[in-house]
C-alpha cells in the first residue's frame, strides 16, 4: 500500500497548484484524476478554451469591421469553424501538457482514476473496475464544480447545452437561446454572436452580472445591446419543447404573468455551477456540507474530519480558478506548519467579453447595505488619449475609498484589456493604499492604465483631463 504526506483529490487550478506548493515544502504528494487529462474544468472544457474562441471570434470581428477603417484592406473573412476549433484544442493540449510536465518535475505520483475518500488517512482510487487504497497524512479536497441543472430542461449537449457543449458546436446556430446573464453566458454568447448568431439572453434577475457593480453592469448591457445581444431580464424559463426541428422555449414573467414561445436553435443553459462532491464518500466519512452543499471548513480550510481539507468551487466563496490556487498554496503552506492565508477581499474577477468587465473589492451597493461613507472617482475611456487615438472608448474607470481615510476599498473597470488593468489596483488594495497614492503614482503615456490614475484623481475631484 503506498503512503503519501498529502493526497489532492482533483487536478484542476486549486488542486494541481496545491500539490506542487506542497512538493516544494518537502511533501510526498500524490493527486487522483478520474478524467482522461488533468487541469480539470478551466483547461479543458471552461476559462482556457473559452478565451482561445473568444480571441479567435474577436479576430474574426475585428478583420470584419474594424480593418477598413484603419486603412487595411482585407476581402471579407471567411469562417473556418473546425479550424477555429482546432486552433482551442491547440490551447489547451499545451495547457494540459505544461501540467504534466509540473507533476513530473516535482516528482508528483498522478494517480488515474476516481476517489473516494475513506476516512482520515484512507483514500480508495478506483478505475477499470479496479480499485486501490493509498494511504496518506493528510487530504484536501479539490474537486471543484460541476453545471448547475435547470429543472425539467434536460441537456443533451447538442441541441440544448451547457458550457461544455457551446464550446464544441458543430455549426454556428442561426439562434442562440441563453438561460442566464452571468459570465459563462455573456462570453459564450460573444462568440457565437461574433461568428454570426442571433444572441437572445433570459435572465431570471432584474440586472445581468449579478453581484457585479450595478453601474458597471447597465453600461455592460447597453454595450452588449449595441453589438445586438437581446435581453428579457426579470423573466424565468419554464420549459423547452424538442419534438421540432427548432427549439421552442417557453418564457413568462418571473414575478408571474402571461408566458410567450421563443424559437431557438441552440440553447445554452449557463444559470451557474454547483459544488462537485459525488462518490467521495464525504457523509460516510463524517465530512460535513453545509446548506448548499458544499464542503465546510474552517478559517484552516480543515473540515470536520481531522487531517481533510478542502479548497476551491467546493467550499464558500467565489468560483474562481485564481481564488481555488491561493487556497491551494495555503493550505499546502499550513500543512508544513506555516501561516497560509487568503484575502478574500482582494480577488479580482474578469468577464473576458469584448470590452472587459473587471472588478476587486466591494462594489457601490456592498458599502451602501454595509453603511459605510465612501467617495466616488471615475474616469472614462473617451477622455484618454491611447483609447482615442485606437477608437476603443467604450467603458470607465470606477474607484470607491473610504470617505474618512482615503483607503480604495473596490476598483471596477468596463473598457479593453480591463483584465489586464485591474492587478495594480490588486497590488494597491493588498498593501491597504489609498487613491492618493494611486494618484501620485507616475503612469506610463500613453497608455489606458492612465484612466485608473485619472479615476483616483477624480475621487479627490482633480482629475486633470476630464
């Protein structure tokens, strides 16, 4: 039987990140993997090939209608969809390589199969019908998320699909039916819009990105509008009939009222994701859940069970692959004895649509249900000079301090390469600095990061180009 000072159960971006932290302390780490490949959800079926279609429609759609006015002429382009398709798996082949290569440097044992845990210290891998017990010190829990069903609408993943199949569709649908406004929605629905669909988005929520700044939101949508995304907010979907050739979607107010049929080739249901806990045999082994089922533990990521921890989707907090790594690196850290630990007030988050939609910290509404007096700066995109001269004005700049001492509390950007944007209000926030040391920090010119400096003049209402 072998033995190992730490066992993770899941490669994903939690789990893969939390064995090598934990080689690097000295550990003998093994991880278990029921998939063919590791990296789970993000680079193989989720943040990885999503971005790659992203980028490649976006191409598509700048040589469509952004070249001509630049002075490049190009015949009209023509899409190769299992070429694009080819260029993802490109992506995340090399991904899912780059992870083998991290468990085979730091002498990590990838155990194939599915886990189960079976008590402190005991985890049963089993595969081909065949099973095997390791033993172990300690186990975390990294098993992430799985897509959250919508009930009475079955999902076949060619006709009606999730994340997964809209990633992998065969042809671009004449019209895409979309069950949520959250990320997964809004940049699956980027894609195919790009490549040619109609884009009808069904929100049961009054607003899209829910628990995003609610100004930066409206802006998003009006964007989103332009571009020719359909909404109908505030409405719930009941049923979806398949016995036709084309789908018909069944719609009507979410507060209650008359309901209508939307005709659709393709729907995608994207109304988030639940915590990925079957067959790890978590009730068996006294491991509790809490209300919504997900894994509890402790401020130490330690469950009820001595010796198992847990990290990533299947735990509290924001489903993030970058929020799932620091867990990952902490709880390797406070299993060799050391002071592991996340701020979970600093996590940015990235929607990767075109414009980018970033945020970190706490949003207007947040300080408000908090009652905390806070000072607004905020700086748009028309008024900056790099964004001007490459005609990508579209967004703004919003930065909320503390009315009293200054300290940036949450930062949120609409506008291009937000993502990108968003680490040095990170850096700033985690070292506690205010808008004035933002604001006296020399920006390079010209460059879109200016707009964050502009943005923390404004909360001081001295903005200089606005």
């Amino acid at each position: 039987m072998a033995s190992y000072d730490l066992i993770v159960i899941g490669t994903g971006p939690g789990g893969y990140v939390c064995a090598v932290r934990a080689a690097q302390l000295g550990m003998r780490v093994a991880v278990v993997e029921k998939d063919p490949t590791l990296g789970g959800t993000c680079l193989n079926v989720g943040c990885m090939p999503s971005k790659a279609l992203l980028h490649a429609s976006e191409m598509f759609e700048e040589a469509a209608h952004s070249f001509a006015k630049m002075g490049v002429s190009v015949s009209a382009p023509k899409l190769d969809l299992p070429s694009m398709m080819n260029f993802k798996q490109q992506g995340i082949d090399g991904n899912v390589r780059g992870v083998d290569f991290l468990m085979k440097k730091n002498k990590i044992d990838v155990l194939k199969g599915t886990g189960k845990i079976l008590g402190a210290g005991k985890v049963e891998v089993s595969a081909d019908g065949k099973a095997q017990t390791v033993e172990t010190k300690n186990i975390v829990i990294a098993t992430g998320s799985d897509i959250a069903p919508l009930k009475g609408i079955e999902i076949d993943e060619r006709r009606i699909v999730s994340s997964t199949g809209a990633l992998s569709l065969e042809k671009v649908p004449e019209r895409l039916f979309i069950i949520g406004a959250g990320v997964i929605g809004l940049e699956l629905g980027s894609v195919w819009k790009r490549l040619g669909a109609e884009v009808m988005v069904v929100e049961f929520l009054d607003r899209i990105l829910p628990g995003m700044d609610g100004e930066i939101a409206k802006q998003f949508q009006r964007i989103l509008e332009k571009q020719g995304f359909a909404f109908k907010l505030g409405t719930k979907v009941t049923a979806v009939d398949t016995t036709g050739k084309t789908l018909l979607a069944k719609v009507e107010p979410a507060a209650g009222g008359a309901s209508e049929t939307i005709e659709a080739d393709v729907v995608l249901v994207s109304i988030g994701r639940v915590p990925y806990t079957d067959g790890l045999g978590l009730k068996e082994a006294g491991v509790a859940l809490d209300n919504r089922g997900r894994v509890q533990i402790d401020p130490h990521f330690a469950t009820t069970v001595k010796g198992i921890y847990a990290i990533g989707d299947v735990v509290a907090g924001p489903m993030l692959a970058h929020k799932a790594e620091d867990e990952g690196v902490a709880v390797a850290e406070i299993i060799a004895g050391q002071a592991g630990h996340v701020n979970y007030d600093v996590i940015p988050a990235v929607v990767y649509t075109t414009p980018e939609v970033s945020s970190v910290g706490k949003t207007e509404e947040e300080l408000k249900q908090a009652g905390l007096a806070y000072t607004v700066g905020k700086f748009p995109f028309t008024a900056n000079g790099r964004s001007k001269v490459n005609q990508t004005t579209e967004g703004f700049v919003k930065i909320l301090a503390d009315a009293k001492t200054d300290r940036v509390l949450g930062v949120h950007i609409i506008g291009r390469e937000a993502g990108e944007m968003i680490h040095e209000a990170a850096v700033l926030m985690e070292f506690g600095g205010s808008a004035e040391d933002l604001a006296r920090t020399c920006h390079a010119h010209p460059t879109r990061s200016e707009a964050i400096k502009e943005a923390a003049l404004a909360v001081g209402k001295r903005a200089i180009h606005m």
